[in-house]
C-alpha cells in the first residue's frame, strides 16, 4: 500500500510542476486576471494535501532504497517549487 502512494506522490508532485508551468503561462483576460488567481488558488489547495502525503512517506521503510529516495527527491522538488513560487509572487507584489 505504501508503494503504491509513493508512485501516486510522485506523479502528484509531477502533475503540480506541469499546471505551474501551465498557469504560469496564463495571460489575463476580463475582470482584472480573476481567472488567473483562482487557477493558482486551486493550485495551492492542491499543494498542501499533496505535500502532507510526501512528509508522510517520507520516512516510511517499507518503500524500499530506489522509491524512498525517489519519494524524498520529489518532497525536495516539491518544497523548493513551491519556495520559488512563493519568491515570485512576493518580488510580482511588491512593486
């Protein structure tokens, strides 16, 4: 069971990356780029619940060398996506 929620972390944490690029990518259209903001306001609701799961499994032994340290590569990956997002949105807002 814990194998098989690494493998889903995993492509959770892929899945993120992938829609942060896409929004990221969003131009704004009517209404003041409201629906920009709510596609990175679903994104973040998405990031937590998924970064809960990777603390998790973070230090499980059952999953094994190759997926433990592939589940800790992805919490890394995830931590420092989010980190760097947050960064931009602080420099985008603070002008």
């Amino acid at each position: 069971m814990s194998k098989a929620f690494a493998v889903f972390y995993v492509t959770a944490v892929l899945a993120l990356a992938s829609c942060a690029a896409l929004i990221w990518r969003l131009r704004c259209e009517s209404f003041g780029c409201m629906g920009v903001g709510v596609a990175w306001f679903a994104w973040v609701v998405a990031f937590f619940p998924v970064l809960a799961i990777g603390a998790a499994l973070r230090l499980r032994s059952s999953l094994g060398t190759r997926l433990r340290k592939l589940t800790r590569l992805a919490v890394w990956v995830q931590v420092a996506l989010g980190l760097v997002l947050l960064g931009a949105w602080v420099c985008k807002n603070a002008v």
